[in-house]
C-alpha cells in the first residue's frame, strides 16, 4: 500500500500526517512544543469542559495557553450538549487551529456527565452537536471516537457517518470500545474498515509505542494520519523516529545525553508556564516515563517521587542519565 505523508483536514495543510494526542493532564504546552520539534504537525491540547469553559472561566482558560511555536493547534472539547458546545467552540475557536469534539474518553466522570463515550449510544445527539457547532465555527472540525459501548460493537459507522453528513472535516477512531478502556488491544482493522465507509480522513489511534507501529498502522489499514499518545510519554522522538522510517532515512535514537538535555528543557518550560511547585510536582511523573527502559529506572522513579525542589531534581536526573 502507498503510503503518503501529507495531511490536509478541510483548510488546515500539515506538514506531516504524525499528530501528537490530547491527553487530560498531560499535554500542555511545554510537551506540545517538544512533541512539535521532534516532528508532530498538530497537537491538541488537553481535553477541555465546555461547562468550564462558560462557567468558571479563567482556570478553564488556563488549558488554552499556547505561543507561537504551539501551532497549528487543535482544541479539544467535551460535553453533551448541543448548545454548551456550540458556544464552546465559539470561545476558544480565537486560540486555535482546529475544534475537535470528544465522543471516545471513557473515564466515568466523563461519561456519567453524557459526554466522551456515552454518546456513541446517542447517534440522535451526537447529529444535533455537530450540526450546531458546524454553524458556530468556521475552524475544521473534527469528533475523536471509539469503536462502541462494548465489544464487537459498530457504532464507530453509523456515527462516522452522521458526523459527515454534519459536516465533519476528519474522524480519529481509536478502536477499542468504552468498556475495554486501555487493556487488551486496538483493532487496528476497524480503522481500515472506516477508511472505507467514509470520504473524508481517517486518523488512527491507539498501541502506537515505537515508529514501526506508525508505518504498520498505515500499511495495515490505509488511514491518513496517524494519533500518538501514551507512546509520546517521555519519547517526544518518537514523531522523528516515525518521520525517518516512513521517508526511507536512518531511524536515530536519542542518546541518553539527548534524554537529560530534553527532560531537563521540559523541566525549564513547565516552571516557566506554572512556576516552581506545580512543574517540579507534575514533572516527576514525566521524567519517570523519560527513564523508561533504562537500567535502574525504578530505583530512579522511587527517588524523585521524594525530591519537592528544582535543583534536587535537576541533580537527580545527571546522576541517572550520566550512570
């Protein structure tokens, strides 16, 4: 099968088809920015409430901090209701790049809200959302699903399709069902079974750990562009990895010194965007992933969870990457 590079969603041209994941608490800026150097031609930003967005405001608004080299952007919302998510998009559509809506996250709170999975059962909903926030945004917009409630379900298609009757500019399926949340394994098939059902792209998501995962995903099932996410956690080069196999070039791992110099400008942007006590809190479970696979890396883990200074973590980490 050929594969191309290119990705175009309605207006939007991207200069790769490799697209760095929404994931809550996880891809701010800082990682956006490093995911983006490394190769990923759209990041989203973490998924976003359309209740927070209209009633609480400014901590809501924090999740849409973005610079210059954070773009193009996609804005990832959640919500249930046609109206919320209508105005929604229209809020934070000066922000970004791209609307996507949330109709896959299977997180109970989510879904006990009506929104993420739970509107996989409500095809009549999910036709009412897009079609109302179609009218309040020029943005591409794009909906990010699974495969059903439970397995063996095919709500993916008929969902797909309304949403392109809607007016839906690209579809991203990770194919799993609610029930599965992330055990077991994607079925890579039912993406190249949408990628038959509908016109416009299809992104693939899910068990994307290494760069051969990326070029099999696109040979497997012929899907426009490809989603990383849990396989983004500390491995940033994954998206150059990826852009060197499939253009046919030498696939460089980072060294270790190139892990410490990246973990340690990661460090440098987080305190930039949250200050002190909120990077060097939420960074050690960033540097435990940035560890991963090297020996040692638990007793490393053990260690940081314990240190609550920037410096204690800037020494923690030369003496680990350095052994």
């Amino acid at each position: 099968m050929h594969i191309t590079n290119n990705l175009s969603i309605a207006s939007l041209q991207l200069t790769s088809n490799l697209i760095l994941a929404p994931m809550a608490g996880i891809t701010n800026l800082p990682m956006r920015i490093l995911a983006r150097e490394c190769g990923a031609s759209l990041a989203f930003t973490e998924m976003i409430s359309v209740n927070g967005l209209i009633r609480d405001g400014k901590t809501t608004f924090e999740l849409l901090k973005s610079s210059p080299d954070d773009r193009p952007l996609g804005i990832q919302l959640f919500g249930d209701d046609p109206d919320l998510l209508a105005e929604g998009a229209r809020l934070s559509e000066p922000y970004g790049d791209l609307i996507d809506i949330n109709m896959g996250c299977p997180v109970r709170k989510v879904v006990s809200s009506g929104a993420g999975s739970a509107l996989l059962r409500e095809p009549s909903k999910v036709r009412a959302i897009i079609s109302t926030v179609r009218k309040a945004t020029k943005l591409p917009l794009t909906i990010k699903i699974r495969t059903g409630w439970q397995a063996g379900e095919h709500a993916f298609l008929e969902i797909s399709r309304i949403a392109e009757e809607e007016g839906c500019d690209a579809i991203t399926l990770h194919p799993r069902s609610k029930t599965q949340m992330f055990e077991g394994h994607a079925d890579w098939e039912r993406i190249r079974e949408l990628k038959d059902a509908v016109r416009i792209p299809v992104i693939g998501s899910g068990d994307i750990f290494t760069c051969d995962d990326v070029k099999g995903m696109l040979h497997q099932t012929g899907c426009h562009g490809v989603m990383i996410a849990r396989g983004a956690l500390g491995n940033p080069w994954i998206f150059r990895e990826a852009g060197a196999l499939l253009a046919g070039k030498e696939v460089v791992p980072p060294s270790p010194a190139e892990k410490l110099s990246v973990a340690l400008r990661h460090l440098e942007l987080f305190m930039s965007l949250s200050g002190e006590a909120v990077a060097v809190r939420e960074m050690r479970k960033h540097f435990a992933w940035y560890a991963k696979g090297i020996p040692s890396a638990a007793r490393f883990r053990n260690d940081i969870n314990r240190i609550d200074t920037k410096q204690g973590l800037v020494n923690a980490l030369h003496l680990f990457f350095q052994q």
